[in-house]
C-alpha cells in the first residue's frame, strides 16, 4: 500500500488508476483532484 501524499489515503499500488513520476519516483493517488493537486506543486508534497 502506498500514501497520497495530499489526502494520506492508503491506496492499491496494484490497483490505483492514478499516478505521476516525479525526480524519479513514482507517488499514487486516490483521485483524479489528489493529483492535479500534486503536479501542481510536487516539492511542496516531496
């Protein structure tokens, strides 16, 4: 299980349809929001 780094959900790496890469690792998200929210800012959420 991974976090969102914006909500702190637990979610499914296995599963979850929602990720970004980032400086070279992977974050997953809950929800389509979550990461907009992400890419937005990703070093204020690093």
């Amino acid at each position: 299980m991974a976090i969102d780094p914006i909500c702190k959900m637990e979610v499914d790496e296995a599963s979850v349809k929602f990720t970004s890469e980032f400086k070279g690792n992977t974050y997953y998200f809950c929800a389509l929001g979550c990461k907009a929210e992400f890419e937005a800012n990703p070093d204020k959420y690093v």
